[in-house]
C-alpha cells in the first residue's frame, strides 16, 4: 500500500480554552487540527468536553497567538520584585484596628 | 502557547547544568524553554509511541462493539474506544508541542519507524476479553500513566492528568464485566477465565523489559521523564491486581505465583521475553491487520481532508 505520495494535510493547529463553569475563568486545555473556525469548535466540543466539564469553549488559530519568550523572563517580570507596596500586607496598622 | 518552532541551539553544558537543576527541583519543562537535544527526542518517541498506541487500542475492542451483548454493554463499549482516540490526540497535541507534527508522526508510524504497545497486537477472541482489556490492560495503563501524571515535560504531564481522570472509567468498566460473567452460567465464567489466561502475561509486558535490560529506563529517569522504573511500576499492578482477580473466583495462570509475607509483595514466574520481542519486531498474532487497517482508514479518509480544506478556503474568499 502506497502512503503520503502528497504531503497529508492535517488542517492547522487551534488552542482550546473552556470555561467550566460560571463566572469562571476560561481555561487552556490543549489543541485541535481543524480547516475551519467552524469544525475546530465541534473538535474541540468533541475532545475536551465529553463529561460536562465545559459550559462554553474559545477557539484560536495557534498561530495567531502571540507569547513571551521564556528569555525574556527577566526583563519582563523582575522589575514587579521590590515594588512589596503594591501588596495589603505591605501595610501594618495598630493593633486593634480591623480592616 | 504550546506550539513552537524546532530550535537548534548547540549542546551547552552550561546550559544542560541549569536544566539538570531545575529537573531536581521539581520543576516542569516548557515548549519554548530550552532543552537538550535528547530530552527532547526521548520525549518525541516516548509520547508519540503512547499516542499511536491510544489509536491502534481501539482496534482490538472495535471488534466487539457489533457484538456486544446489550444496549448498555455497547454504549460504554463505545464511549470508551472514543476517549481512547481522545487520548491519542491530546497525546499527539502535546507531541506537537516539541517541534514534530502530526502528519510527520503518522508518516513514522506507516513507515514502521514508530512502535505502539505489543499488548494491542493480540487479537480479542471472546466477549470476556472486552472485560479483561479494561480491567488489565487499562489497569497497568492507570499504573504507569500516574506516574506519568508527575513527568517533567508540563504538556505531557497536562495530558496525563487530563487522561487518568478518564482511565477510572476504562478500568472499572472491565472488572464490572469480569463480575457479571463470573457471576454467570458456567460457560460464561470458562470465557472470563479464558480471557485472564490470554491476557495476564500481555499485561504485564506491557510494563517493558526489565530494569536491568532497559536502556531507554536510565536517561528516562535522568530527565524525570519516568519517575518510577518498569520493574517497580510492574510490581505495583500485580499486587494491586491479585486480589482483585481472587476475589471474584479467578486463577491467575502461574503455578509459581506466590506471596510474600516479608516483602508484602506476589512473587511470579519469570515473563516470556522471547515472546515479548517477538510481538514487538512484528511477528504478534495481528500486527499486520493492525497496522493494514490504520494505513486504510487514513487513506480512505484523505479525501475527507482535502474536502474540508477546500471548503474551508472557499468560504474565507466569499
Ligand atoms: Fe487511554
Ligand atoms: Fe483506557
């Protein structure tokens, strides 16, 4: 039997995410192959959600998505290391008082 | 996001210094982050050989989904060869994330460059073995695939997580169909027993060679790939398993099986490791149906492929 004479087409790549419940955040679970925005939800309703787990799924064309580099670690979040200020317990009040 | 673009970054000690740290820490590895050339090609064949295996497995319990003796038995039946392609697709999903895509992986499978686990080339001969592949193989399956869960590399551990939750099913299904055979005619408690003898020693092949005889064991566990060696995680199954086969009356087929009261652990036979290689170099009882049925489904559904494609790229220019 002869195989891939023509490179196979596997459609592209799209990044699931689902929201599991109300007012919860929506939450990235893995991939789908898919040709169209379409097929990739049905995937993705398909893969991800067989035990209710989801209530509502956002589909994106991997490609589309823009990251960080983790060698720009750094330089992106030292800088968040001594501002301490920005937290409620930075602040210390007599005892007795109840915020 | 988990997708990235092959890097080639030369071997640095330096560089394989801090990734060796952060593996003693516990951390996990992500896709961009960087990582020896080796990490990554054992993780490539380990995950892609478990992804091909998620897909051929559905193969041998597909052969009974026609058959299946009530409504119910085949609903179950065939939710659970439907989250085992599932499993090969988050598998093949994370896979990707390494820099190999899909159509490359299942071209290495055709090509015979790939293996899957021997235990999916014996054949399901009675309406027992559906039970005894749940219960056993999906059994030793759940053993290794919670080690699994804790594996350095994060998106393989994600899948992981994500497929033992489903695994619970898998397993319990089969024992509860061991039960109610043997707890049937006489006959039907001959097919259970039948299935066990088949399937017990496939089961714990499936575990792999032994510590001493398993190259790939080291540096797996060097990478905290594997957190746990074949040997160990073998053993964990049989104990866990045995009772549960006495339980409901049936014989584990070796005569030198025995407990040990100091170690707390069964002691058996030694595994037919001739056999063992024999299945996996493609002399089992049905390799080649195995893999002539994938080669055919993938190309019968190419036009499929093509189809959807064309209708997707119409629609964008309208
Ligand atoms: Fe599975
Ligand atoms: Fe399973």
């Amino acid at each position: 039997m002869e195989t891939n004479q023509k490179k196979d087409s596997q459609w592209k790549v799209w990044e699931v995410f689902v929201q599991s419940k109300t007012g919860a955040s929506f939450t990235h679970c893995g991939s789908v192959h898919a040709p169209d925005k379409e097929m990739a939800t049905q995937y993705a309703r398909d893969l991800y959600t067989r035990r209710s787990e989801g209530r509502s799924i956002w589909v994106l064309p991997a490609e589309d998505i823009v990251a960080t580099q983790p060698t720009e670690a750094a330089s992106l979040f030292d800088p968040a290391d001594d501002k301490i200020y920005r937290h409620p317990q930075f602040y210390k009040f007599p005892k007795g008082i109840h915020m | 996001m988990e997708t990235l673009e092959k890097k080639s970054v030369a071997e640095d000690p330096i560089l394989e210094e801090a990734f060796m740290t952060r593996l003693l820490n516990g951390e996990k590895i992500e896709p961009k982050e960087w990582m020896p050339e080796n990490y990554r090609k054992q993780l490539t064949r380990m995950m892609s050989q478990h992804a091909h295996s998620e897909v051929i497995g559905m193969q041998p319990e597909a052969n009974w989904i026609t058959r299946a003796p009530s409504l119910l038995r085949k609903v179950i039946l065939l939710a659970k060869i439907q989250d085992e392609g599932g499993h090969g697709l988050y598998l093949y999903g994370s896979t990707e994330t390494l820099g190999t895509d899909r159509s490359e992986l299942i071209e290495q499978l055709h090509e015979g460059k790939a293996k899957y686990s021997s235990v999916f080339n014996y054949p399901t001969l009675n309406w027992a073995d559906i039970g005894a592949i749940g219960w056993l193989v999906d059994g030793a399956a759940i053993v290794n695939q919670t080690m699994l869960a804790k594996t350095s590399y994060g998106p393989y551990s994600r899948a992981m997580l994500r497929i033992c939750k489903e695994e619970g099913f898998h397993n319990r299904q089969g024992y509860d169909l061991m039960i109610a055979m043997m707890r049937g005619t006489k006959e039907q408690q001959e097919m259970a027993q039948d299935a066990m003898n088949r399937w017990w020693w496939p089961a714990l092949m499936m575990f792999g060679p032994h510590d001493k005889n398993s190259s790939n064991t080291i540096e797996l566990m060097k990478y905290r790939i594997k957190l746990e060696s074949n040997d160990d995680l073998r053993q964990q199954f049989i104990d866990r398993t045995i009772p549960q086969a006495e339980i409901i009356g049936l014989t584990i087929p070796d005569p030198n099986l025995k407990f040990n009261k100091e170690t707390g652990h069964y002691e058996t036979s030694d595994i037919n490791w001739d056999e063992f290689f024999n299945v996996i170099r493609g002399k089992g009882p049905c390799n080649k149906q195995r893999m002539h049925n994938h080669i055919q489904a993938h190309e019968e559904g190419k036009w499929v492929r093509e189809a959807a494609e064309a209708y997707a790229s119409k629609h964008k220019q309208l």
